[in-house]
C-alpha cells in the first residue's frame, strides 16, 4: 500500500501521521542501509535520514509513482551513508561499489502483520523475568536512554543487563520460529 | 565483545552539538563481522519492538518522533 496517503497530513506538521508513515517505512529504509553495515552505523544514519525527512516533507510533489516520501527518505539516508563513508576516507572505489548496491530498487514489504502482533506478546510473556524485565525496559525507553542507564534504573550492572536483553531477544527469535515466523534472510 | 554489539542494537544514540544523530560509540569497537551481526540482531530487535508496540513503532521511530515533536521545522 502507497505509503504517501500520510504525507498530506505529515505535511501538515501532523506527527502521529508521520509516526504511521514510519511503521510501513522503516523497515525497507533499514534494508536498503544494508550494503552500509559494515561501514557506517547505519541507526544512526537511519535516524539522522529520518528527521531530515521529516523537515523537508512539506515540500515533496508527488510525481506519479507510488511513496514518494518514502524514495526520497532512501536518497537522503544513502547520501548520508555515502557521505559517512568519504568522511572515513574509504577508498573511492569501495565507495562506488556500495553505492552500486544502494542503488538497487528498495525492498517491497507487508504492513506489520497483526498474527505476528499477537505472537509476540505470546512469546514475550513466556520470557524467564529477568530477560523479561530487561528488554521490557529497553522497549520502553524507545531510544531516549542509554543502557548504562537503563542498567542503573533495572538494579543490574551493564554487563548483566546487556545479557539479558540479548538472552530475551534470542528466546524471543526462537519462540516465533516456533510459532512459524520466519525472519527474512539477509 | 558480545556486551558491544549489544550496546549498538539499541536505538539510543548520542547528539553532537548541532543536535545531529552520532554513531554509538561501541560500534567503532567492532570489526565487520561484528558489524554486520549488530545490523541482523538490530532488524530482529526493531521487529520485536514494533510487535511489542500499542502503535507498531520501534525504538527507531520512538526515538526520531521524540526529536522531531521537540524541534521546530526550519
């Protein structure tokens, strides 16, 4: 589904619709910074892309095409890449080969599904209740909070915290696998 | 090492003076395989994060609508 029926909204300074936008967004931004991993953070670039886009949303035309917002989101978040990349001083032709891959069209994905919803929460209440405490406060702190932090509030050292969070999400993984979601490869 | 790539998993980042997104700082502690397995578990996470989300938003897209509901537009 065309994710610009929120850009009129966005481009009215509308921030939950921006948020909507965001949901289908995200993801294919994210795989399209793939070619980058190795390279450049890509969460930050990610987020840098984003709130740049949502600066200059009340400017986009849309040309014909479905998700305007959308490719012009993955333009800014490449060029930030590219950009991150010169700054490192990688070798040029390293740099054109990954812009080569970045290049290439953005990945088609579904909305989130709301089966893959529920089973989450399944699986997340299965969680023993330390790995279930920490990475309920990681999702909680929606990127706002470091993790020493986090730690700090969750009574646990760094290290400890750091291994629960990583133990849930891998209880977690294997519970959906086991539930039938199958992660796309990479 | 595996503490490091699970600081990089997470969606908070540090600002420079400008207000601009910065690299988390363990990601320059790791090499490209580390990297690379940072960006898988960080898709897995953001996955699990909207799934667990009343709205379907990630630590990603919680943390850029923090920024962008405490900034004016140019």
């Amino acid at each position: 589904m065309d994710l610009d029926r929120h850009l009129p909204e966005i481009a009215s300074g509308d921030a939950a619709a921006f948020g909507r936008w965001l949901s289908g967004a995200e993801p294919r931004l994210r795989g399209g910074l793939r070619p980058f991993a190795t390279s450049v953070d890509t969460e930050a670039v990610l987020q840098e892309a984003l709130l740049r886009t949502w600066n200059v949303a009340p400017r986009v035309q849309p040309d014909g095409r479905p998700d305007a917002l959308l490719r012009l989101a993955a333009r800014i978040a490449r060029n930030l890449a590219l950009s991150e990349l010169r700054r490192a001083r990688v070798e040029p032709t390293e740099v054109q080969r990954l812009e080569r891959l970045a290049d290439q069209e953005l990945e088609q994905r579904t909305e989130p599904d709301p089966l893959l919803r529920r089973l989450i929460h399944r699986c997340r209440e299965a969680l023993p209740a330390q790995p279930r405490r920490a990475i309920a406060l990681r999702v909680d702190a929606c990127g706002g909070v470091s993790d020493t932090e986090l730690a700090e509030r969750a009574g646990m050292s760094l290290n400890t915290f750091l291994q629960n969070v990583r133990r849930a999400r891998l209880l977690l993984v294997e519970c959906l696998a086991r539930g039938g979601f199958a992660w796309e490869a990479p | 090492m595996k503490d490091l790539i699970e600081q990089v998993v997470s969606a908070w980042r540090p600002r420079d003076l400008d207000g601009g997104v910065r690299a988390h700082p363990s990601w320059y502690d790791l090499d490209e395989a580390q990297r690379e397995e940072a960006f898988e578990e960080t898709v897995r996470q953001r996955t699990i994060e909207a799934g667990l989300d009343a709205e379907g938003l990630s630590g990603t897209a919680h943390a850029v609508l923090a920024r962008i509901q405490g900034i004016r537009r140019p």
